[in-house]
C-alpha cells in the first residue's frame, strides 16, 4: 500500500513540475519576443528623432542664409 501510495505521489509531482516547467518556457519566450518587438520600436522612435532633428538643423541654415544675405 504505501509503496502505491509514494507511486502515486511520485507521478503527481512529476506532472506538476512538468507543467510548471512547459508555462515558464513559454512565458520566457513570450518575454523574449516582446523583447525584441520593444527594441524595434525604440530603434524606430530614434530615427525619426534623428530626422527631426536634421530637419530642424536644415531649416536653421537656411534662415542663417537668409537673414545674411538680406543684410
């Protein structure tokens, strides 16, 4: 009976840590991939800042050259 009894118990903690283990495996490849998708967004947020940032430095030439040449 007892031997039965370890079997079962045995077995039940088997399954649990199976099933504890296959979420953590999915859940870290969910992170992973969020990881990923936060990192193409902030590299895409960066470039527009840069262009912004261009484009404002283009303009303040142009009035820089303009206001020379009206002198």
């Amino acid at each position: 009976m007892r031997m039965r009894m370890r079997r079962k118990r045995k077995k039940r903690r088997k399954r649990r840590r199976r099933r504890r283990n296959t979420n953590t495996k999915e859940d870290k490849q969910q992170q992973t991939l969020r990881s990923l998708l936060g990192e193409e967004e902030e590299e895409e947020e960066e470039k527009e800042e840069e262009e912004e940032e261009e484009e404002e430095e283009h303009t303040a030439i142009i009035i820089q050259v303009s206001s020379k040449s009206a002198i």
